[in-house]
C-alpha cells in the first residue's frame, strides 16, 4: 500500500466556504467561447488552481470538491443550453422537410 490515509469516510466540518451559486439566477455563465479562451491562454479550468501550483503548494480536499461541484453544476447548465438548441434546430428541420417534401 502506498503511503496515505484509509478511511470509509471524511466529514468537513467547516463549511463555510461551501459555494452553491451557480443554478442561482444572477450567476454569470461564460460562453463555451469565453471559456475556450481561457482555456487555451491559461491551460486550465478558470477556478481551478493550474498543476504547476498544486505541485508547489498542494490543494485543499475541501477547495477542490467545491470547485469541482462548481464545474459539474456549470456543466449540466451547458448541456440543458444545448438540449434547447439541439431542439430548435431538430424543429426547425422537421419544418423544412415537410416543406421540401410538398414541392
């Protein structure tokens, strides 16, 4: 075994830092544009810490669950956009195929 802790569970107890903002309405969503951006100039998720810190200075346990539960919120949030589009355009089609079809 290598070296660590084995537990079946850990419990955080200070939660202060728990951030739970993202389905609120005010939550500013990046564009998937906005976050290609960053994405190719930082080589990394904006709020998560880059792996050339987390070698230098470790991470928290705590700060990357939050972060991570940040990301997966942000993540079904895109995919509920893209359902909307995908949608649309599958509407948008069946309506032209039954134009085309009536020439």
């Amino acid at each position: 075994m290598e070296d660590g802790i084995v537990t079946e569970d850990v419990a955080i107890v200070s939660v202060d830092t728990w951030k739970d903002v993202v389905f609120s309405d005010d939550y500013k969503l990046q564009s998937l544009k906005e976050l290609e951006v960053f994405i190719k100039n930082n080589k990394h998720l904006m709020g998560i810490k880059p792996e050339a810190q987390v070698k230098k200075e470790g991470y928290s346990i705590q700060e990357m669950d939050v972060a991570l539960l940040e990301k997966v919120e942000e993540l079904t949030l895109y995919t509920i956009e893209q359902e909307k589009k995908i949608n649309l355009l599958t509407s948008k089609l069946e309506e032209l195929m039954k134009i085309i079809s009536k020439k």
